[in-house]
C-alpha cells in the first residue's frame, strides 16, 4: 500500500489571519510544489500526516461559515508512488465538507470517479452517461488503481 507522503493545504477564503497554505510532510525529503496555490507555503514534517490534516482543518472549520456558507479550501494528496489527487473541500463550520471530513470526501470523491459512488441527486440518466465518459477518457481506471493501491485515511459515509 503507497503511504502518503504529502498533503497541501490552501485556506483561500475565510479570515486573513487563518488564510494561508500549509504542506504537511512525511520523510526527510521537503516537497517542492509547483501549483501557484501553494507557493509560499509553510512546511511541516511530520510523522502522522493524516492526524495533522485532520486537526489543521478542524481549527480551520471553527471560523468557516454556518448554514449554506463554505470558505474553498484546495488541496494535494501525493502518495509514494506518484500518485496525486488535488482538488477542492468545500470548508464549513467544523471542518466539513457537506457533514464528510476531509479523509472521507477525499474517499468519496475517488470512489465517485471511480463510477463507484452515484450522488443521490444524479439521475438514471446522468449517471449513465458520466460512467461512459469516465470509461472512454480513462479516470475510472486511474480512480480503481488509486483506491486498491494507495493508502485511504478514513472511511466513507
């Protein structure tokens, strides 16, 4: 199983004094990141990347807005075998994405582009048609190698 080796972090919206990029890091090697979200941002090392997110999100999520608000928060999950998934947590109250921590969104979204997970708002119809493109264009294969070959923090709701 492909350990994580980095995840970044971009609080883009919210308050200014908790606004910023954070990598969290594991092994001797500080990552170098093109994606213009991330430049400037602080490194952490760490043992447990997967606890630091959890908790740097959390403390994000005390000052993200209630009700229908989020505050966009991009993100990159980097696994060892240069694997990669960015993309963007809709930041609420509490450090969640529509009830789903950042793990399990994480989860759900691959489990989604591995035509795996059918949101409950999508029709017959749509759903058909999304699992044909992601055939054609190959992110269902990439998503399957990803969920059976890459480490996976949380579960899934």
């Amino acid at each position: 199983m492909n350990k994580i080796v980095y995840v970044a972090l971009n609080r883009a919206e919210g308050p200014s004094a908790k606004c910023g990029a954070v990598v969290f890091y594991r092994g001797p090697e500080v990552p170098v990141i093109s994606d213009s979200h991330f430049r400037g941002a602080t490194m952490v090392q760490v043992e447990d990347v997967g606890a630091k997110v959890q908790h740097q999100i959390f403390d994000w999520g005390q000052t993200a807005p209630w009700g229908g608000g989020y505050n966009k928060t991009y993100f990159i999950v980097q696994w060892e075998n240069n694997q990669a998934h960015a993309g963007r947590f809709d930041m609420k109250y509490g450090g969640t994405e529509n009830g789903e921590s950042f793990w399990v969104s994480l989860k759900n979204r691959i489990l989604f582009y591995a035509g795996l997970r059918r949101p409950a708002h999508c029709c017959d119809t749509a759903w058909a048609a999304f699992v044909d493109r992601i055939k054609k264009n190959g992110s269902e294969k990439e998503a399957l190698e990803m969920l059976a070959k890459c480490e996976m923090l949380g579960g899934v709701s």
